[in-house]
C-alpha cells in the first residue's frame, strides 16, 4: 500500500502544534547570556537551554527534547531494522499526530484554564489582614485579590529585574514584607492558575528562595502600589521609620556584655547567650519577652519587632576558604523550643523557659 507524501508544511504544522502545548509549561527569561527557556516536565524535573534569540532557543529545546526521551527495548531493536522497513511506521505516527495535534492543543489549553494549583505561604497576620480588606473593599473573595496581587507582583519583579539588581530587588521586596506590623504570623495558600504558580516556584528556585518567601515578597510589593491598600494603610496606623531606626539603635545598645541586663528584666534570668540570640533577630522570642525587652528599652512593640527583622536580615554571612564542602548557614530564624533546647541547660531551667511561650 503506497503511503501518502508529505509536505514540509506538514511536518512545520505539526511542531509548531507541539509547541503550543507545551507552551503552559514553557517560561522564559531575558539574560545576559541571550534567551533562557524552562520546561517543566511531567516528573517535575525541568529543561533548560539558552540561547541568542527565541527562534535559535525553540531549535535548542526541540533537540534537547528528542535527547531526553526515553528508549525502549522495542525501540532499539527498531533502529536494527531497515530503514524500508520502518519508515510506513514512522510516516503513520507522524500524519496521525499532525491530523490530531491541533485537537489535543486545545483541549490542554483548556484543561489549563481551569486546572488551579496551591501555593503554602507563611505571612503576617497584619499582611494578610490587609489583602482581606482589599478585597471586601473590591466585593470579591480572598482567593481572587490574592491571586490578583500575585499576578500583579510577578509583573512587577519582571519588568524590575530589567534594570535593577535581581538581590537589591528582592531585599527590597523582603523588606516590605518584614515592615507590616506585629510578630505574629499565619500559614495560607494562594489558589491559582497553574501557569501562574508554576512560575512562581521555577522564579524562586531560580534566585535561592523558597516559594513562601518569594511570594511574602510579591504580595507587599504589590500591596505598597495598590490604590485600595494605600488608601486602608492611610486610615490606620504606621509604623514609622524613624521609630524603626530608634528601636534598631537602642537593640545596638544593649549587645555584648550589656545583653545580661535585659535578659534578667525580659525573665530570661542570666541567660546573656538567649537574650542575644534573640537581640540579633535570629530566634521567634515568646511575645511576652519581647514586650518586656520593648518596655525596658522605651521602644513601641511593633516597632522593637520590625527592628528585629531587620537586625536578622542584615546580619554579614561568614565567608568559607573550605575546597570541599561548605559549613551550613542557617537563613531561617529558629523557633523558640528549638533554640532554647540547643543551649543545653538544666532541665529545671530549659522547662521554665518553654513555658514562657504558653
């Protein structure tokens, strides 16, 4: 049976089918090196390949794909085979993808649509009281303006990016995050389009965050140029900078040798080593000693807890000369059983301690 020709129409049809349903899964990204394109696979690994523009990156990946896919045993016994043999096989899957692909694009653009993925993010309670304001002042669920301020924030980290420092945009970001007031925090999770929280996740990974950290980043820096936010922050309180810097100024004070006075006042008894963990940012401290070390250095609370953030956040990291292998850095601040348990005090002494957080 004679099979029917092809044309190179045919086959250019088919891939540029292809390509469009990969396309959710594709991010790309302007750098110094040309165009970098990720794809997500199935397995959650990724695909990476760069180059100078996009038509040279789509030849890329198209090659990079073909080298990753798996052989078979059949396969390989096929490649045996002559090529007169197997060539009606290869001419069949090929029309049959190329009469079909067009059908499958847009059944999986439309699974897409509706398909939302989670994403776990730890905020501020004062944060998040703020996106529900905003969207009881917009008439919508909490589910829709985050979204909204996700989108929103990605956008502006991309256009950012442009011609900003990558690191001084999400210090910048961080900071706005770590600045709402209070210490106390709450986990959630944003409800999204699966486009959208895909590249949230490939974004943070790409810079070392973690993805709640990312997105805290994403929502206050969307948050601090929503008009709705701005108008609710103008109504309420704020903590203001020069009340941020004073408490700052006044944790300095107390550091070294000095650090054993508040640590008897905050109830911590001589524990120096606790109270200056706790000066530096680094450890969740109870909130009834963070009051107590608020009030014994004359400082508003939101403000001593904002100062504390900072504190931690602009701490140096100690430089390694190891060749092999490098020391842990811890860039997460501890819990307070976790720090407390660390110093290995008394049991009598490590109990009173926990309770302080009861």
């Amino acid at each position: 049976m004679k099979m029917p020709s092809l044309k190179l129409a045919d086959y250019l049809n088919g891939c540029a089918s292809f390509l469009a349903c990969l396309a959710p899964y594709i991010n790309l990204t302007h750098t110094g090196e040309g165009v970098r394109c990720r794809l997500t696979l199935p397995d959650g690994t990724y695909v990476t390949v760069i180059g100078k523009d996009e038509p040279h990156v789509v030849l890329k990946l198209m090659s990079e794909l073909v080298s990753v896919m798996p052989h078979t045993q059949h396969e390989e016994q096929n490649e045996k085979l002559s090529v007169s043999t197997i060539q009606p096989v290869v001419d069949s899957q090929v029309r049959e993808t190329i009469m079909h692909s067009e059908v499958k694009a847009k059944q999986m653009d439309e699974a897409t649509r509706k398909a939302r993925e989670q994403i776990g993010v730890t905020t501020k309670v004062s944060l998040l009281d703020e996106i529900d304001q905003v969207a009881k002042s917009r008439g919508v669920p909490r589910s829709v303006a985050a979204r909204d301020l996700l989108q929103d924030g990605l956008n502006r980290f991309d256009r950012e990016s442009r011609t900003k420092s990558t690191s001084t945009l999400l210090a910048e970001y961080e900071r706005k995050a770590n600045d709402f007031s209070g210490a106390k925090t709450q986990n959630w999770s944003i409800r999204a389009e699966r486009r959208l929280v895909m590249k949230a996740r490939l974004t943070a990974g790409e810079y070392e965050r973690s993805t709640s950290l990312f997105v805290n980043g994403l929502l206050a820096e969307a948050l601090s140029h929503c008009p709705t936010a701005v108008a609710l922050a103008q109504k309420s309180p704020v903590i203001s900078e020069a009340s941020v810097m004073m408490a700052v100024k006044a944790i300095n004070g107390v550091r070294g040798p000095k650090a054993k006075t508040i640590a008897i006042e905050a109830g911590l008894g001589e524990n120096r080593a606790l109270a200056q963990m706790i000066l530096s940012g680094s450890v969740f401290a109870p909130a009834r000693v963070l009051r107590k070390m608020a009030d014994f250095l004359q400082v508003p609370i939101d403000a001593f807890s904002v100062a504390l953030e900072r504190c931690f956040a602009s701490q140096s990291l100690p430089s390694f000369k190891a060749t092999e292998g490098k020391p842990e850095v811890d860039l997460r601040r501890k819990p307070w059983d976790v720090a407390v348990k660390e110093l290995q005090l008394p049991a009598n002494e490590e109990a009173r301690l926990l309770q302080l957080e009861g």
